[in-house]
C-alpha cells in the first residue's frame, strides 16, 4: 500500500526537477481548479521545478493550459501529442499526423456509436469536437456518475473492437472512457517529451502523481510517485500503486505535495 506522504524523505523531495501530474482529479477537484493548485503551480515554478501535465483531457484543453498555466507543457489526449509555450512560440508536436489521426478517429466514432445504440444514457465528452485523436465517452463529467459495473463493461467490449484492422486502445479517466487508434501513451510520451528536452533520465530527479487507473502506466515506470487520497478507493484494482499518497483530494492534495516539495528544498 503507499505509504503517507509525511514519510517521503526530505532528501528525496529535494532532488526532484520534474513533476510529471495527471489533471482531472488531480490537478482539479469536483470540476473545478482549486486556487491552491494554481498558487502551488507557480511556487514550484518559480523555484525550477518543471512541472508537466498528462492528461486525456482534449486538445481545445490542453491548448488553453499550455497557454495560460505555470507549467513546462502538456501531453495530452494520454499521449497523442504535446504542445509547450516558450520564449520561440508555441509548439504542437504529434504522435503521428493530425490528418491520419482525425481519419482514424472518425473510423472510431462510427463503431462506438453502434456500441452507445445499446447505452442511451451514455454519450461521447461535450468537448469531443476540440479532440485530435481520442474519443471520449463520458461517464461522471457534467453528469450523474455511471455505474462501475457499466463502465467495466463498456470498457471490455470497447478493447474488443478493431477499426480498419487495427486494434483499439481504452482506459479509464476519473471521469471518461478514452478510445484510441495508435500505440502512443501516457508513458511512451512521456519519455519522448522528456527526451526531446534532453533530459538525463536520472529517476531520482522524476516523479508523477496521479488519481486514476489510466496512471498505472506511469506509477510503473517510476520509482518515485504519489497518488491524491481520492485514488483510495481505486487501490485494490492497481497491480502496481503509488509509492506515497496525500491527506488531500485532487487538487488541495498536489498542493500539498508542492508544499512538502518546497519545504524539502528550503531545508537543503
């Protein structure tokens, strides 16, 4: 099980450089973007921690929080491309052409439309039109929760299609079913956007924290990564889980680990 965020050693909190953090649930709370998060963002920021965003949440989205949030940049859509704001512009890189994506993807919508037939409460994000690559149905967002069995269902039967001869990807947010065509994801990506920054892949200077089953990937490949309290209830479907966990939920709960992060660094 992770272990409490207080047992986390200042040593270990000091040397970390990057941040790598999911958004929904993580980053926000109950739909919302908590001023503390904010605050926290640009605290660690301002002391040369990067901070990167990975998320399923739609390109529209990640456009606007590579823009107008204290953050490195984002990889968005788990994978399908990052976009970053810097001193030369701002920059869009993807995965594989958007042309090809967006072909894909309307391939993808036709099936899973056939699929929803047998769902009529359920229907694809409200922000599906702003997506390059990923569909995303949505089970809690704007929306009473979808029942666990239902989503487990869904998300079986989604794994078992084949578009164009090619296999689908599916997982879980906190808050949709993301569906994709290709073989980028939260962690392929991530290691590609740390690589074209150059980046050493020093694991003592890496971590991730995230709140939801579409993070496993990444608590996997790194050593050092915290889960918000909301994930508890996640836990026992995680073959590998967080390393340490906060007090807090979604967002209050990344400011907490910015503040134990910031207090380490002071303290050294």
């Amino acid at each position: 099980m992770p272990k409490p965020l207080a047992d986390m050693s200042v040593t270990q909190a000091s040397a970390i450089k990057w941040l790598l953090t999911d958004v929904d649930d993580t980053l926000t709370w109950q739909g919302k973007l908590p001023p503390e998060t904010l605050i926290a963002l640009e605290k660690l920021t301002a002391v040369g921690i990067n901070v990167v965003a990975i998320t399923g949440a739609s390109a529209g989205w990640c456009d606007q929080i590579a823009r107008l949030w204290p953050v490195h940049g984002v990889i968005g859509e788990n994978g399908a491309f990052w976009m970053q704001k810097n001193a030369t512009g701002f920059i869009t890189r993807e995965s594989i052409p958007i042309d090809t994506m967006k072909s894909q993807q309307m391939a993808l919508i036709k099936h899973l439309r056939l699929l929803l037939e047998d769902y009529p409460d359920i229907d694809f994000a409200c922000d599906q039109s702003f997506r390059y690559c990923d569909v995303a149905i949505n089970l809690s967002q704007d929306r009473p929760p979808v029942d666990q069995k239902i989503c487990d269902e869904l998300l079986i039967k989604v794994r078992n299609l084949t578009v164009d001869g090619q296999s689908v990807n599916a997982t879980l947010s906190s808050i949709h079913l993301n569906v994709w065509i290709g073989n980028h994801n939260k962690r392929l990506s991530a290691e590609q956007y740390l690589f074209a920054h150059n980046v050493q892949m020093n694991f003592n200077e890496i971590a991730y924290i995230g709140d939801s089953l579409n993070d496993e990937a990444m608590f996997a490949w790194l050593p050092l990564t915290f889960g918000v309290k909301n994930i508890e209830r996640l836990l026992p479907q995680f073959e590998t889980k967080p390393a340490y966990i906060t007090n807090k939920n979604g967002g209050y709960g990344f400011a907490e680990l910015a503040d134990f992060i910031l207090q380490a660094k002071e303290s050294r």
